[in-house]
C-alpha cells in the first residue's frame, strides 16, 4: 500500500487493493487491433480481458494502456522523437530499427514494448522494457516473462526500502 492509501484507511476509509480497470470488451480489443493491423499476442490479450488497462505499474512506467490507447511506438509523439534522436546518431541503427516496429503498451519514465517480428511457437511476441534514460533496452522472450520481471523488481526494491 502507498501512503495515500494508508491514510484513507487510517481515517476508517475503504481501500481499492485492485489497480487494474474494468475488463475490455471484445469489441474493444477487436476495433484495436483493426486499427493496429495486428492481432495482440495471447498475453496482452488476456490481461485486456481482466483489466483493460493497469495504473502505476513501477516508479519507472505509469500505467499499462487501455487497449483503446496502444500505439505503434513509431506513431507516438514521444516515441518519433525518440526514433529521431536514436537516428541522428551514428551507430545506433539497430535501436531505431528495433523502435519501429514494436507497439507500445505503456509507458512513463521508461517504455514497455511488444514486437511482432519476434514471434514465439505460443504466438507470444517478443517484449522490451526501454529505459531512455540509460539508453538501455532489455528483451524478454514475452508479455507475460516482461511483466513478471517488472514484479519481481518492484518486490526487491520494497524489500531494500524496507531495511532502511
């Protein structure tokens, strides 16, 4: 829980432990993926079907997307830049490459991305977390192997807040 949230039930109040939205209906998921030209991997699909959408992921990345608000990166105002700075320097070819062909399913400080050229035998699509601060990009092999990652630091850094 954050402080907002123990304040609220300090002062008797109910507490949503739920950080995810309404699922999406199949609609919705539809009219995205039309929109995209592309079908979401079973992953992203199946937590769209639980939550279209998830609210503060990390201190790093704000929120998941709604479907209704998944972008190829390439055609987010944030993500061309990126693209265009990453091009204007020499040597970072394979990057920009890369930045043009995921979709991105969230972003804040640091980007989550789905490629669908990397396709694996589940029908997974290969994921990168992108941290432009750092310039660093890490792969994971899907949605699902990203997003367990993402838990597992957020664990260990309540673990290290904890012993201060």
């Amino acid at each position: 829980m954050d402080e907002v949230q123990l304040g609220a039930l300090g002062r008797g109040e109910r507490v949503e432990s739920w950080l995810g939205e309404a699922p999406a209906r199949e609609e919705a998921l539809v009219a995205s993926e039309e929109r995209l030209g592309a079908w979401f991997p079973p992953g992203l699909r199946g937590l769209f079907l639980a939550s279209d959408g998830w609210t503060h992921l990390d201190d790093c990345v704000e929120d998941v997307h709604p479907c209704g608000r998944v972008v190829w990166m390439r055609d987010s105002d944030v993500g061309t830049r990126v693209i265009e700075t990453y091009d204007s320097i020499p040597g970072n070819e394979d990057d920009v490459q890369l930045f043009r062909r995921p979709i991105e399913i969230a972003r804040g400080e640091d980007f989550r991305l789905l490629d669908p050229t990397g396709v694996g035998p589940d029908g997974e699509w290969a994921a990168y977390e992108f941290a432009p601060k750092y310039g660093d990009t890490t792969k994971y092999p899907s949605f699902s192997a990203l997003f367990h990652s993402a838990y597992a630091d957020m664990e260990e850094d309540q673990d290290e807040e904890g012993m201060d």
